[in-house]
C-alpha cells in the first residue's frame, strides 16, 4: 500500500443530458440528470483507493450545505479528507452538458484563489499528483521532488509544474506547443522530469523523454461518459509508478483504468474498475 497525497478539485457535478450534439445557434432539449460527485480529487482518488493504497485529498470546499455533501460521500468512498478546507461561501456546481455519443462540455465559475495549508512530510508520501491551481502547488511540488514520485498535469495557464512525470492531452497542447514536446515538457516541469505523456483518447497516449518517444495504444471500449478519464488514466498511472512498474507497463494499465471509466456513466470511476481491480488482488490459486 502506497500514501498518495493528491492536490486535485472536489466537485459537485450537475449533469444536463442532451439530446444532440452541441453547435453554435442551436436549440436543444435536455433530461436534468441530477447531482454527483466529481472533480480530479474524487475520480483520481477512488480507484487508488479501490487499489489499496491511503488516499488523502488535499483541496477547498465551500461551507454551505454543498460541500458538507461533498466531504460525506469522498470520506463514504474511503478517500482521507483530513486536509480538505472549507472557505466561507457556496460552493459552486460544475455544469456538464451530456451529448449521446458520450462527450461533455464542462462549464463551471472562476474559482477562488486557494491557498495549500502547511506540507506534510514528505518522507511518509510514496506519491503526490498535481491537479489543480492552488497556491504554493509548485513549491509543495518541487520540495517532494527527492523524496516521491511527483505526477502533474499541465496546467491551464503558464504556470510551472515542478514533476518527474507531466500529463497532458493533446487537447491541451494545442496552440500552446512550438517546439518539440520534450522541450516544451521540460520548460514546464524542470530539470527533475524523466516522462511527459500526451493523452489522445481512442488513439492512445505518446510518452515523451530526452531521446526517445513511444506510444501505447488505447483499449477499445464501448464509450458512454467521457467524464473522467483522463483522471482515471492518472490514477492507473500513479498505480504502475507505485507498484515499480516501467512507465511503458504503467502507460498500459493506466489505458485499462481510463476504459473502465470511459465505459460508465459516472464522473468517479465506476464498479467495472472496482471489480477488475479485486480480481488483481486476488491470489493465484495453485
């Protein structure tokens, strides 16, 4: 069992399914589908979780009725909420517009600045993952650099993410890339970054280093909610790092998690990942 310590959102995702896909001008009809949990903190953290290791979120909820929900069902799903701060306020929903072919649109408010309370020692942390601007996230970030695995996603602004492994979808390269990959991986994450792996959905993800580049292919899957995957890919990332594995065999259980996750119509991942997950932890019978 590894301590993982995320820096990730909890959220409370309002679900409005639609009944096409989205396009400029257009009017569309929609099945109110209610509240869930959400946010990389809880879609990251649960399937770590199920995986057996001590999951403790680090983040900011509101002190409203909202965020009382939220604390309840993360501490219900076994995620340590020891850390999490209230703020004075609502706390906001993430609005998800559901389309039938299993693609959202996330329209949420500007979050409050939010700031890390005092470090842990990192000493006790196997992992810590990046996913969310707080501040101080960088300098939390770069002072685990010696002692654990620090995991990162590039962020959505040009603040650095001090990390040994930097996540991002090519989405998110767009526009934004004009050198070469590595390059621009390491002018985000520093000296200390060994892997910078670039997600493309059902066309894999490509793990970049100083002199070489692969890529590993995705599953395929029935796809029915994409909201979340690339978290779950995260977690089952942070699970092989963990566990000793090569990156490459990381990459490969990590496209295992993000078909469970794609596969549900959840934001957290659902119970195909928790039931794949206890038959890995099964003994081999002889």
């Amino acid at each position: 069992m590894a301590n993982i310590l995320l820096v990730a959102n909890l959220n409370c995702d309002r679900i409005f399914n639609l009944n096409r896909p989205l396009k400029t001008g257009g009017r569309f009809h929609y099945k109110d589908g209610g509240q869930r949990l959400g946010g990389g903190g809880a879609n990251t953290g649960i399937g770590l979780v199920w995986a057996g290791h001590q999951v403790t979120l680090v983040t900011e909820v509101g002190r409203d009725d909202v965020g009382d929900w939220l604390l309840a069902e993360a501490s219900t799903k076994g995620i340590n909420c020891s850390l999490i701060q209230r703020r004075a306020g609502a706390t906001n929903e993430m609005l998800l517009m559901m389309t039938p072919d299993g693609e959202r649109t996330i329209i949420r408010p500007e979050r409050p600045a939010f700031t890390l309370p005092a470090p842990p020692r990192w000493q006790t942390v196997d992992a810590i993952y990046i996913n969310a601007s707080s501040e101080d996230a960088a300098n939390w970030a770069q002072a685990a650099l010696e002692h654990c695995w620090v995991v990162a996603q590039l962020a959505k602004d040009e603040r650095s993410r001090p990390c040994h492994v930097l996540l991002a979808s090519l989405s998110d390269m767009q526009g934004r890339c004009t050198q070469s990959p590595w390059h621009f991986a390491r002018a985000v994450a520093g000296a200390e970054l060994q892997f910078f792996i670039v997600t493309d959905g059902a066309n894999g993800a490509t793990v970049y280093s100083e002199n070489a580049h692969q890529t590993v292919a995705a599953l395929p899957c029935n796809v029915v909610d994409t909201t979340g995957a690339g978290d779950a890919y995260a977690a089952g990332l942070i699970n092989g790092l963990v566990n000793n594995m090569s990156v490459i065999e990381s990459m490969h259980s990590a496209s295992v998690w993000a078909s469970y996750a794609v596969a549900c119509d959840s934001s957290i991942p659902g119970k195909g990942l928790q039931e794949y997950l206890g038959r890995q932890a099964k003994p081999v019978s002889t």
